[in-house]
C-alpha cells in the first residue's frame, strides 16, 4: 500500500475528442475518469484516477495530471469535452494553449455542456457504481452506522481516504479493462477501434506540469484557481515515517486484491481489519 501526501473509418478517427466525467462518493473517495469518445461509437477509457476528496478546493492538479498522462500517450485531443465545474478550467487553458498541435483545426479546442448531454461518456457510470462504489461504500457506511469510526476525525478521514484511494484503483482496474475490451453490438471492441490513439502526438516537454501549469494560468488570465487541499490530517512527518508505515502495513496486508475481493463479496472483515491496522499505525506518528 501506497500512503498517499495531501472508429471503423479514417474519417471518423478524424473526429476525436476527450469527454470528462467524474463521480463523487459521498464517503470520501473519487474516481476520476478520463474518456476517449469517437463522436459517433463508443468510449474507450484511456486514463483514470482515484484521488482523495478535498473540503476545499476543486482538484485542479489531479485532473490536469491525468489529463496530461493521456495525452502523452494517446496524442493531442481534437476536443475536450466537460461539465462547467470550475475543475476543468486547469484542463481547459492548457486544451486552448495548445490548440494548434490538433489534427483536426476545423472543430473547437474544448466544449462544455451539462453532463446529461455527454450520453456516451456518462454510460460507463452504472458499472463503476456496481462493481466499485457501492460496495466499497457499504463498507464505510456499515463502520459509520456501527459507530466503529469517526469522520469527523481528521486522522480517520485521512486514512480512510488513503485506503479508499488504494483499494477502489483495483476495482478500477478491472472495470476498464473490462469495459475496453466489451464488444459493442454493431461497433466492434473500444481497444481495437482506439487503437493507435489520436493522429496528432504532441511532445511531453509542451505540456506543463500541474504546478507550472496552473501558475501560467495565473499569470496569463490574472486569475487564481483554487489548489488541492489535503483531506484530513497527514501525521507523517517525514518520508521515512511514511515509508515504515507502508511497509508495516504490507507485511499484515501484503495483497490489496484481498481487501477489495471480500467487500465486493460482502465480507467486510478484511476491509475493517485494514482499516484498523492503518489507523493503528498511522496515529503512532501523530
């Protein structure tokens, strides 16, 4: 465990933008997605990123960076489109800055539209919720009601998040793999129809960091946006803190799988018992 710091056609290939998508589980954990759609098939899922869940802030960096992961090794979008939740804006500054590495120039850089209107993109939702969210959050929610743990703590919202975070990234993992690889009736397989990503490939060294990135758009739009901000309290003081701790915890639980096999099965022991086992040791340092 990791613990971690606050198209069938060359004309259609042609068409191809990035639909972001995101849900919010109340309990503090979100996984965000980022959707390769052709704009008339399927979805193909070329990135995603469980993350933990701010009080403040709009998450700004961690969107960027997995936007920015996809495009290295997908290619430049011909489009991006998103919600109007002010955490794109990062996502969007950087679509328009570097515009004219598109393929397609014809069609605009980003297009933001309520989330009911990105049908093909919201669709991959109901399988996340089933096989990732809702048994992951029964969990927690079974720990609230039994009183067993306190989210108001900061020590266990921090740790709850950090095993959310580790655990849900399995289920992701299976769900996209899953998904891309899913025949679609009278379509064909999103890997093979997105295979070869997008025609236009853009340099690493042209996309920014988060950081760096974010502090362009400060300058250049004379605007702040808001940074990520921790969720809970870290209680590691130092890297080699945090380091014990993790190896600590792999010795009890030394597969993740393991957690995540039991709570989709509606076992919830193993999941408690990690969840103990990393409070224990996190609130040594505290």
């Amino acid at each position: 465990m990791l613990i971690i710091s606050p198209p069938t056609s060359s004309t259609e290939l042609v068409n191809l933008s990035l639909c972001f998508t995101s849900l919010i589980m109340t309990l503090n954990v979100s996984s965000v997605c980022l959707l390769h759609a052709f704009y008339t098939i399927e979805c193909n899922v070329f990135n995603f990123n469980c993350m933990p869940v701010a009080p403040t802030g709009h998450l700004l960096t961690y969107r960027y960076t997995c936007s920015r992961c996809a495009v290295v090794s997908n290619g430049m979008w011909d489009q991006v489109r998103v919600d109007h939740g002010k955490e794109f804006y990062l996502c969007l500054y950087m679509q328009e800055i570097l515009s004219r590495h598109r393929y397609n120039l014809t069609r605009q850089p980003y297009l933001q539209t309520t989330s009911l209107r990105n049908l093909r993109v919201e669709r991959i939702w109901p399988e996340i919720n089933s096989r990732v969210n809702y048994p992951l959050k029964e969990a927690l929610v079974h720990l609230v009601d039994q009183e067993a743990i306190d989210m108001q703590d900061n020590l266990v919202k921090f740790c709850v998040s950090n095993l959310m975070c580790q655990v849900s990234q399995i289920g992701m993992n299976r769900v996209v793999q899953s998904w891309n690889a899913h025949r679609i009736p009278g379509r064909g397989i999103p890997n093979d129809l997105a295979a070869g990503g997008c025609p236009a490939k853009v340099s690493e060294d042209l996309l920014a960091c988060a950081s760096v990135a974010a502090d362009g758009y400060d300058q250049v739009l004379g605007s702040s946006l808001s940074r990520d901000a921790a969720f809970g309290v870290d209680p590691f003081h130092s890297e080699e803190d945090r380091s014990q701790a993790e190896d600590e915890f792999a010795v009890a639980f030394p597969d993740m799988s393991v957690i995540f096999d039991s709570v989709v099965n509606n076992n919830h022991n193993v999941f408690c018992e990690a969840l103990f086992c990393l409070l224990t040791l996190a609130e040594r340092y505290v």
